[in-house]
C-alpha cells in the first residue's frame, strides 16, 4: 500500500467508517441529528451546523485547490453559512460535506506517492502531504467538538 493509500485510510476513518482515533466519525455523528439539533447553539460555541460548514467549506477548498492549482477558500469566510432553517436545508448540507469527503478520499488514492512532498499549491502552504495530514487533523479537532456538543444537546445540559 502506497502512502496516499494510507492517508486516504485515515481520512475516510474520520468521515465514514472509522472508530480507532476517535471512537466515532462524522457519518455516525450526523446522521441521527435532526436540523434544530444540528442548529442548536449550546452557550457561545458554534452549532453542529456550523462547524459542519466549516470543515466542508475547507475540503471543497482543497478538493478545487488540488484540482486547479489555485487556493481560493479564505479562513474569514469559513463560517459564513446560509441560516440552516428546514430538515431539507440541513440534510443538504450534511450530504455535501458527505459527498466531499468521499471525493477528497478518492483524490487522495489516485495521488502518485511522489506527489506527497510536492509543493501544495504555493510554498508557503507547504506539501501536499501536509496539507492532506492537516485536513485530518481539522476535522478530527472539530469531530471532538461535534460529539461534545450533541452531548450537552441530548442531556439537556444546555
């Protein structure tokens, strides 16, 4: 197995099929929620929605970004979502960031292994394969915050 294989492994067990990290994945996690629980806003933190946003917003960045040779996401709109207000808008959202992530999957499987240390886009991004482990990394930090949140939701802790 090559070393995109092995990325695109821990990439899909952060979004689909995976519990060793986190004991959890984002398909798990979202596909019970219903849209007021996905839009929810537990204290001063993001809601579920948002941070779904957020981490789909980031791989439809770098799946473009790997596509075209051009980073066009920007960190201060990472956030900007459309209010979130029926079943239909959340379940849209959800399945994006779902279909995004299998796609980011496959992008990554069909990487040459030589590819991995090549510049991402400008050299002050760094590689590629940093960029592929910190896509990773992103998503297992805000997958943490999802599973705590849904938490606080269905406790009543709110």
């Amino acid at each position: 197995m090559g070393q995109p294989e092995q990325i695109a492994d821990r990439f899909r067990e952060v979004f689909v099929d995976g519990t060793w990290i986190a004991n959890t994945n984002y398909q798990e996690q979202l596909s019970d929620l219903s849209w007021r629980e996905a839009t929810h806003k537990v204290l001063q933190l993001n809601s579920i929605a948002a941070l779904s946003f957020h981490v789909n917003y980031y791989l439809a960045g770098v799946i473009e970004a790997l596509a075209k040779g051009v980073l066009d996401i920007r960190d201060k709109y990472s956030f900007e979502m459309t209010e979130i207000s029926s079943e239909e808008a959340w379940l849209s959202l959800r399945d994006e960031l779902m279909s995004n992530a299998l796609k980011f999957e496959l992008i990554i499987r069909a990487l040459p292994d030589d590819s991995l240390d090549s510049i991402f886009v400008d050299a002050k991004y760094g590689t590629n394969r940093r960029n592929l482990e910190g896509i990773i990394e992103h998503s297992y930090y805000h997958l943490g915050q999802i599973v705590l949140i849904k938490k606080m939701i269905r406790s009543k802790q709110v």
